[in-house]
C-alpha cells in the first residue's frame, strides 16, 4: 500500500472519480487542485494550488511516493493558458518529484497527441504523435519531459493516453476510443503496484470492439481492458447519421481536430 498518493485535478471529473474509487490504494490521499473543492473524508488532505507555481508544486509533492497527474487543461485553449497548466506544471511536476525521491507518477495523456491519424488507421504506441492541437501538443510535451526524466534520472511514469473516460460512449466516436472506469481504475491499481514499471506509453481505452490502438506491447503489466463499447451500440445507432467528412467521422481526435487556434 502506497503512504501518500498526490491526486492532482482532484476537482475534476477523473480526479473525482478517483479520489471515490482508488482511496484503497494509499493509506493518505493529497488532492489538489486550482479550484476549490470538498474533502471526501478524513483520509484527505485538500490543497488548493496552480500547477504553474514551482514552490507550491514542490510542497504538493512533498512526501509523497507517487503522483495521479491528472490535473491541467483538459480541451483544447489558447496557448497561454495550456502553456501555464500544461508546460510549466509539467516542468514543476518533474523537478519536484527529482528533488523529492522520485515518486512514481501516472501522467494523464490524451489521445489527441495522435488526433490527426486516419480512423482507418490501427496505432501501436510506436506511431509518431500528430496532435491535433496545442493541448494535444502540451501531451506530447508531458510525455518527452517524462521520458527525458527516467533516460537521465530514472524517474518512473505510466504514459497513460486515455481516450474518452467517461461513464459511457455518447456518440459514434467513443465507441472506439471509451475508457469505461472500471477499466481505468483496474489499470491505476495495476501502475501503483507493478514492482517495475519504467516509462511504458499505454493507451487508456476499453477492449472496444471497432477500437484503434493496439495494447499487446503491456503483457507484463498483468492488466488488459475487460469492457466493451458494444453494449452500448444500440442505443449510440439510434443518434442520427453524421457526414463522411465531418471531423468526428474522419480522425482519431475527432472535433478537437477542426478547433481553432484559441486566442483569450
Ligand atoms: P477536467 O478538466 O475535469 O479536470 C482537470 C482539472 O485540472 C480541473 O479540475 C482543473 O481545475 C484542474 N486544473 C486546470 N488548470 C490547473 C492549474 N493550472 N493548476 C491546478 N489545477 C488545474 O479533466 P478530466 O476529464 O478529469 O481529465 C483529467 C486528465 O486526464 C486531464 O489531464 C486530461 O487532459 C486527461 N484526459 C482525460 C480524458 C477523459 O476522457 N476524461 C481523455 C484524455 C486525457
Ligand atoms: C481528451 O483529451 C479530453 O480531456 C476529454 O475531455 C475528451 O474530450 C477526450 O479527450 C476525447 O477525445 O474524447
């Protein structure tokens, strides 16, 4: 059992979700976030902090021995705003944890680091990124400064690209690409436990069916996803027909493909 597990985007969806169903996994739980939130139980410990601030990140990870880093900008944003959460908190995320024993962290990527491949297009974690976007850029930056840290230091990440975690696939897109949360929260007890783990780029997604991305390369994990978007395939035939072009139809990052580059 870990001693302090640091959940940041503990306000968010996914860090809610965890904070609900992956208590078990340490004895002490430290959820942060930008934004203020209620503490679950006497097990957390709440802090409010930017990502972007070094000194409040370098408390945050404090006696910690590993890191749920699901916090940041989750869509895509203008440049300013996914530089401060996405850059910077990474860059204050990584020099934390190398000052501080190198706590292993699970860092939440995206599939949008891949969004400009083809749907007919299957993808081993060997295929160069096409982001589809600057937040998509900022996963590709997450995943090279992670990787960039366990090649000099050692530091140990699960590069995890999740698809769409959510409770269930709402259009025809995330019949390839949901994450159901039980699969998610199989994975996350496998990461935390795993006596080696290294920097292994995974793709978070279920055992869909029509999915895209091939996992074989994680036998040794001793995980494999168990759900299946197909239960859901009758109520998702029931949204109308989309057109062959559209975006959503087209690439592997959907819509997030056809975003404008953000100005605010
Ligand atoms: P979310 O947007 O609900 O949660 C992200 C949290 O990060 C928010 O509560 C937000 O307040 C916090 N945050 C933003 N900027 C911050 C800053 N500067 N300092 C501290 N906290 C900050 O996103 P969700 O869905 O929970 O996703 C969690 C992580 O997983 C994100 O990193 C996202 O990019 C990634 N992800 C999620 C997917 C999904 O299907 N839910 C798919 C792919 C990646
Ligand atoms: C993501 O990276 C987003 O954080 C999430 O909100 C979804 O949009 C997901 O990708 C997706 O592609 O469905």
């Amino acid at each position: 059992m870990l001693n302090r597990l640091l959940i940041t985007g503990a306000a968010g969806n996914l860090g809610r979700m965890s904070r609900t169903r992956l208590s078990h996994l340490a004895k002490h739980i430290r959820a942060t976030d930008i934004e203020p939130f209620e503490r679950l139980s006497d097990q957390e410990e709440i802090v409010t902090a930017d990502l972007a601030d070094a000194t409040a990140v370098t408390q945050l990870v404090k006696d910690c021995d590993a890191v749920l880093h699901l916090g940041g900008v989750s869509v895509e944003k203008s440049y300013e705003l996914i530089e401060a959460a996405n850059l910077r908190g990474v860059h204050n995320l990584y020099e934390a944890a190398r000052a501080q024993g190198m706590p292993r962290i699970v860092f939440a990527s995206s599939n949008h680091t891949i969004g400009f491949y083809p749907q007919s297009q299957r993808l081993t974690v060997d295929a160069p990124t096409r982001p589809d976007g600057w937040y998509g850029v900022s996963k590709v930056y997450g995943e090279a400064v992670a990787q960039m840290y366990h090649a000099k230091f050692g530091q140990e990440t699960a590069l995890l690209r999740i698809g769409s975690c959510f409770e269930k696939p709402v259009d025809r897109r995330m019949m390839a690409t949901w994450f159901s949360y039980d699969d998610y929260c199989r994975l996350m007890e496998r990461l935390f436990t795993v006596p080696k783990l290294g920097c292994p780029v995974i793709w978070g997604v279920s055992n869909n069916s029509c999915g895209w991305w091939d996992n074989s390369h994680i036998g040794w994990l001793g995980w494999t996803a168990q759900d299946n978007s197909e239960i859901y395939r009758a109520e998702i035939e029931t949204l109308p027909p989309r057109p062959a072009d559209a975006s959503d139809v087209l690439w592997q990052g959907g819509k997030f493909t056809a975003d404008p580059i953000i100005k605010d």
